[in-house]
C-alpha cells in the first residue's frame, strides 16, 4: 500500500497506536479487532472477507 490517510487516535496495542480508520489506496478501512498472534506471527486465515491486517496486529474492515 502506498501513502495512508489516518483517523483518531482510538488506543493504543504494543506500544503503537490504534487509529480509527486508515484510508490506503482509494479505500476506508475501519478498526475492528485485535489478531490473535504466536510465535509466527499472526496467522492470516483469522481474516473475514473485506479484511486487512496492518502492524502491529490490528484487523480493519473495509468501510462500507
């Protein structure tokens, strides 16, 4: 993804913060959830559909 457009600041998660939405090529995403992570990292089959992960861990929806 290119340059990216962020919302408010909403938390925080491993020091890093939790935006609202992230706008990434010409689409909205919308913070969802926390992934669940392991040793590996964070498996991405915990992804739904219309879903990214962005570091560190944090699971956005595509806005509607």
């Amino acid at each position: 993804m290119k340059r990216k457009i962020y919302g408010p600041v909403i938390g925080s998660h491993l020091g890093r913060e939790i935006f609202e939405t992230v706008e990434a090529d010409s689409h909205k995403y919308v913070f969802d959830r926390i992934a669940d992570g392991d040793d590996d990292g964070y498996p991405l089959n915990q992804l739904k559909k219309d879903e990214v992960l962005f570091e560190p861990g944090l699971i956005y929806r595509q806005a509607s």
